[in-house]
C-alpha cells in the first residue's frame, strides 16, 4: 500500500471518493436530505477544487495495487476550521470505503498525519468527530487524543455536535 499526495488532476477521484465514503459513514443516521444537502455544498466539484488549491489544506489517498481504499486531509495554520494555535495541525478527513474497513488503511492515515506534523515541527494534533460516531471516538482515544471542546457540524439543517479532541505528537 501507498500513500500519495492528490492534485488536482484527481478532482474527479476525490469527490466520488469523498461522496462514496461520506454515504457509506452516515447515511443510515441522517435524513436523505440532509445529507444531499450537505453533499451538494460541501463535496461539489468547485468546493472540493478549492480546497485542494488552498496551499495550507493537503489531501492524501491510500491506494494498493492502483485501487483507491480511503482518503486523508490536513489543514495547517489558516486553513484549520477552528483558530487554534500555530503549533497545532487539524485533522479534516479520514475516509476508508467500508469493503476495507478493519484492514487498518485509517490507521496508516493517521499514522501518514502524525508524520507530516512531525515533519512540519507541530506539537499538536486536533481534529473534530461526531459524537455519535463512537467507532471513531474509540479510534481516536486509542491513539492518544482527548477531548478539549465541542462544535457545531451543520449536515443539511441538522445542527449536530463535533467533540474537539487533540494530541500532542
């Protein structure tokens, strides 16, 4: 498996990934929608293009004999959804398709995240997750994070409560 990082050539890729993976995560949990809602504006084609040409946003995709499994995305300094520190890295995204879930592709995503931080001299990890995603949470304790703070995540007109949880790396 490798790991690389996505250009915009992959536009197209990322965003039936992103749709994809976001379904397959919390389509039983959300009104149909919602999450169409929350699909058109926030994996569109034009949002997508736009973060990945934010020079502080990076996308990575796990990929093993040419097949795309999941995808990662990072933000640093101002591009972070929450102002926090310079020394803290967020977190945005980590996606696997649910034929690989249990294959351990999210923790090579992670462990790919904690690296570029490490490389880039941060000293903090954060990233939000939905309260109710609980395997997500258990993943997160797992590799060391703790809870902070809460957000709001707006999926379609459902206002629902992200925990904040870091890390130091």
């Amino acid at each position: 498996m490798k790991i690389r990082k996505i250009n915009i050539d992959d536009l197209e890729t990322l965003r039936n990934l992103s749709i994809q993976t976001f379904k397959e995560t919390f389509e039983e949990v959300n009104t149909e929608e919602d999450m169409q809602k929350y699909l058109d504006e926030n994996l569109s084609i034009k949002k997508l293009k736009s973060e990945l040409e934010k020079p502080n946003s990076e996308f990575y995709f796990a990929e093993n004999n040419g097949e795309i499994l999941g995808y990662l995305k990072l933000n640093f300094k101002d591009a972070q959804t929450e102002k926090l520190e310079e020394n803290h890295f967020e977190i945005e995204r980590i996606y696997v398709l649910k034929a690989f879930l249990g294959q351990k592709i999210g923790q090579i995503l992670y462990d790919k995240a904690i690296e570029i931080g490490r490389e880039k001299n941060l000293e903090y990890v954060w990233l939000g997750v939905w309260e109710e995603n609980h395997r997500a949470i258990k993943f997160y304790k797992k590799n060391g994070f703790e809870i902070f703070g809460k957000h709001d995540f707006v999926l379609g007109e459902d206002v629902q409560t992200d925990l904040l949880m870091k890390m130091k790396i």
